[in-house]
C-alpha cells in the first residue's frame, strides 16, 4: 500500500512538470473553441507520457488508469478515456509541438549556458524477435505457390529507427530529438537537430561530439550560428595537418582539451537508461507514429531526470543543514567551559546573574 502510495506521489510530480513544459512551450488547452471539452490537451500529454514510462499498449494503460485515483484526481479527469481517445490524439497532435515541448525541458533546472551534445542510437520498429520474423518469412516463402514470370521484388524491411538525441551534458536533460531510417554517416543530421536544440532560448558554450560528426560544415554550422566551441577529434591521425582539409579541422590535430571532450559519454549514458527505463522496441507502425511515440518518451525522461535532480538538490541541503548543526553544537560544547570559567556567558559579565 504505501508503495502504491510512493507511485502516485511521483506520477503526480510527473504530471506537474509536463503541464508546465506545456504551458512554456505555448499551447492551447484546447485547439479550438468548438472543441467538445471532454479532454484536454495537457491531461493527454501527461498520460501519453506516462504511459510510454510503464511500457504499455493504449487498451491495457487505459485499463490501468482506475488504478491510480490521485493521478485521475490530479489532472481532474471527469471520466476515464476511451483508448481510441488517446490513439486519435497522438495522430492529431504535430510534431513540432512535442519538438517546442521537449525544447523547454531546461526550464527551472539553473543552466544559464548549454554544454549539449548529440549521439545516434537505435531503436526497433517493433516488438517481435528476430527469430520470430525469419520463420514467419521462411513459411511464407515455402508455402507459396510459385507463379510464370519473373519474380516480384522484395520490399525492404526497415529493421531499426535511428535517434539523435541532443542532450545538456551536465543536467543529462534531452533537448530536441532527431530522426532517420537511413544506415551512414552521422553528420548531416547534426544541423536539423541543433536547429530544434536552440528554440530552448539558452546560449551554447561547447559541444563536443564524437568522430562520426567529423566534418568543416558542422564546425562552422556550432562557431558560427551556434556561437559555440565544437570538440571534435579529426579522423585519419595519421594524417599530417598541412594535408588536412578545413579551418577547423587542422585546429582539431593540432589540440583540445581531453577533458571537455570526454563529457560527451554522457550522451550513451542517456540513451541506455531511456532504454532500461522505456524499453528499445515501439508500438507504433506507421513512421510518422513512431516519431511522436519517441518524442513522448524523450519528454518523459526529461521530467524523470528534473525530478531526480530536484530531489537531490534538496537532499543536499539536509545534509548541509544537519552537519551545520552538528558542527555548532561541538562548538558551543567545547566554548561553553571555557566562558564559565572566566565567569562570563555567551559575552555577559558575572555581574549580570
């Protein structure tokens, strides 16, 4: 019972960070004021977000929700909805929305300048193993019946979404999300992502990012739009500097500073707890789908971690405050004695008492 408790205190806490992250990002209660006024908004954000927190489908969350009376007495909810309720929503709901929402997630979190980075990772399409997709695929193939002609080319299975994720490496707070199907090269999906990082409305101090974004166009895109100092290690080292291409590539050969760069690790850090905590595999099947359902993740994490954050903030200050009052008790023991002994108190004469 009092777990049960614990859960719904947080989940409440949850719930009040992502209603803020929504008002600051600008958007409505309701997008129209013909709208029916059942729902709103903020009540489906939160409840998409928590549940891609629990690692649901809409018909078992749905089911769940009786469970959680401080949750439904919180966000104020008349009736519990229907699951095709929640599903139309996200359909409904753009993109860019939940990019403005995500964007405001360093709100009230003290950084005054970004330390960002960003790091690709995959996520799968769907939630069936790999094994069981090959026999599916192998009696198909063996059960059908062979036709004249030539044979119909295979379509092609889509067999992981790549994130790009651009986090503030101190607090570890994702800020913008980008997305791609395609396997290569990293570095042309920097620039869209960072472009969605500086609607947060903070100034950049560094990125530091790892040799998959080694490229003169990212360089100059962080200097110069960004206002920045990129840490990139240059690729091929053996390479002479005379014989390297770029401005700031050269400058990448010639040094910098190991310690700034290696905050960049925390990047990986980020995307395997997102993975420990909501799972690597999505429901969703159409792509458009799947990049809300992520998005709704991302914004869930960054809730998650400003509670962690807060929460170790505070419990700072109780030990501060405890082992400030052990220290003045030691103090007063030990100072005590000796103003007795010279026939004063705390700076008062004996003539006094």
């Amino acid at each position: 019972m009092k777990r049960e408790v614990e859960e719904e205190t947080q989940y409440i806490k949850y719930a009040k960070r992502i209603k803020e992250l929504c008002k600051r990002a600008g958007i409505k209660k309701h997008n129209s004021k013909f709208s029916n006024k059942i729902y709103d908004n903020y009540q489906h954000t939160t409840l998409q977000c928590i549940r891609q927190y629990e690692q649901k489908g809409y018909e078992r969350f749905v089911k769940d929700l009786p469970d959680k009376p401080h949750l439904i007495e919180f966000l104020k909810l008349k009736s519990i909805p229907h699951f095709t309720a929640l599903d139309k929503f996200a359909q409904r709901i753009k993109q860019t929305i939940l990019d403005l929402v995500l964007a405001m997630a360093l709100a009230r979190t003290g950084i005054k300048k970004i330390i960002g980075g960003v790091d690709g990772t995959g996520n799968k399409p769907n939630r069936a193993s790999v094994y069981y997709v090959y026999r599916l695929d192998y009696f198909k193939r063996k059960n059908k019946k062979k036709k004249r002609g030539r044979p119909k080319k295979k379509r092609k299975v889509r067999r992981f979404i790549k994130v790009f994720p651009f986090v503030e490496l101190r607090k570890q707070i994702p800020i913008a999300v980008g997305f791609s199907r395609r396997s290569g090269n990293e570095s042309p999906y920097f620039e869209p992502v960072a472009k969605k990082a500086m609607k947060c409305g903070k100034p950049f101090k560094e990125i530091p990012l790892d040799m998959g974004y080694d490229a003169e166009h990212v360089h100059e895109f962080i200097r110069e739009e960004m206002n920045a100092l990129s840490i990139i290690p240059a690729r091929n080292e053996k390479v002479p500097i005379w014989r390297t291409q770029g401005r700031y590539r050269k400058e990448m050969k010639r040094g910098y500073s190991k310690k700034k760069y290696h905050q960049r690790s925390k990047n990986e850090t980020v995307n395997y707890v997102v993975k420990q905590l909501m799972g690597e595999s999505v429901y969703a099947l159409d792509w458009r789908m799947q990049n809300k359902e992520l998005l709704f993740r991302y914004i869930m994490y960054a809730t998650y971690r400003f509670d962690k954050i807060k929460g170790n903030i505070f419990l700072l200050v109780v030990l501060l405050v405890e082992n400030t009052a052990i220290i003045t008790k030691k103090l007063i023991s030990e100072i005590e004695p000796i103003y007795w002994r010279r026939g004063f108190l705390w700076g008062l004469g004996s003539k006094d008492f």
